[in-house]
C-alpha cells in the first residue's frame, strides 16, 4: 500500500466512523493491530537482483583475472 493509498484508507475510516458503521471499523482496527497492511514506496516491484547479481558476478570475474595475472 503506498502513501497515498493508506491516506484514502484513512480518508474512509473516518468517514465510517462518523456514520457509525462499528463493524467496519472494528475490521480495520484489527487488521491495523494485527500488521496487516504493507507499506511499499511504489506501486509496481522493484527488483534490483538481476543489477546485484551482474555487478557481483563482474567483481568475481575481475578478482578472478587478477589472482590468475599474479
């Protein structure tokens, strides 16, 4: 869930709030105790293995060569 999403959550909670519909509060008020929501800083994954994994394998390969050329 991204920042502004959780900001419209909270936008609606109140408004459920102030119309008194208990049960839907006491839903979110549970999921919220019980770590339900993740919190990510964009919307699509980010995967920075593949990166992580070339530039690994090339300082491999660059020490590599090294200890051979000594």
């Amino acid at each position: 869930m991204t920042v502004a999403e959780w900001r419209e959550l909270l936008s609606l909670i109140a408004d459920i709030h102030e119309q008194k519909h208990l049960d839907a509060e006491y839903v979110f008020t549970r999921l919220r105790y019980d770590h339900a929501f993740h919190f990510v800083a964009t919307k699509t994954e980010v995967n920075s293995l593949p990166l992580f994994i070339s530039s690994y394998t090339r300082l491999l390969f660059s020490l590599l060569l090294s200890s051979k050329a000594s």
